[in-house]
C-alpha cells in the first residue's frame, strides 16, 4: 500500500500542475467578446418596434439583450483586470526601484560613517 501513495501523490501533483495561457488568448477573447457585443448590438438595431406586439418575436431581442450584456460585462471586467495588472507591475517595479535607491543609500551612509570614524 505504501508503493501506491507515492505514485497517486505524483499523479495528482503533476494532473493539478497550473498550466499558463498562451499569450494571445486575451486577444483572442477581447476580440470574441466585441464581436458578440457588437452583433449583438446590431440585432437590436435592425429590430423593429412594429414587432413587439407579437410575443412571438421577442425571443431574438432578449437573446441580444442577454448576449451583449454578458459579453460586455465580461470585455469590462477583463479590461479591467489587465489595466490592475499593469498597475501592479508599474508599482512593483518602482518599489524595486526604491529598494535599490535605499540600498545605496545605506552603502553610502556606512561608508561615510566608517570613514569618518577611522575605520574602527
């Protein structure tokens, strides 16, 4: 029994891995999303109002409806999710900035103390 967890541990190790996008699928999805919401919003354009009376024939409108406004939500919060990002890789950058300008700093604050204390 103990022959088979060391196996099932790597199995599921190695099944449960993070697998990294490749790097246009966020275009690719931005692109699919504009493209709905703008079929979307052309369905609705060519609807004519004449046509609500007809129960009927509101299943196409509500379908565009529904369908531009998911897809819009999602393009919304993906746009959003990318500019937080960004954000984030700008702000990690300047802290890393930071970080060496404060190292320096120090480096050149104990030399000035040690040469002002001669070397003790």
């Amino acid at each position: 029994m103990s022959d088979v967890s060391p196996s099932l541990e790597a199995l599921l190790r190695e099944a449960l891995a993070p697998v990294e996008p490749p790097e246009d699928l966020v275009h690719r999805l931005e692109g699919t999303l504009l493209s709905i919401t703008e079929m979307a919003a052309d369905e609705l354009d060519a609807w004519e109002l004449s046509a609500m009376r007809d129960p009927r024939n509101w299943v196409r409108p509500a379908v565009a409806i529904v369908a531009g406004t998911a897809a819009g939500g999602a393009l919304v919060m993906l746009r959003a999710r990318r500019r937080a990002q960004a954000t984030q890789a700008d702000a990690d950058g300047r802290l890393a900035a930071l970080d060496r300008s404060a190292q320096q700093a120090l480096r050149k604050l104990s030399a000035q103390t040690r040469r002002l204390l001669g070397q003790r």
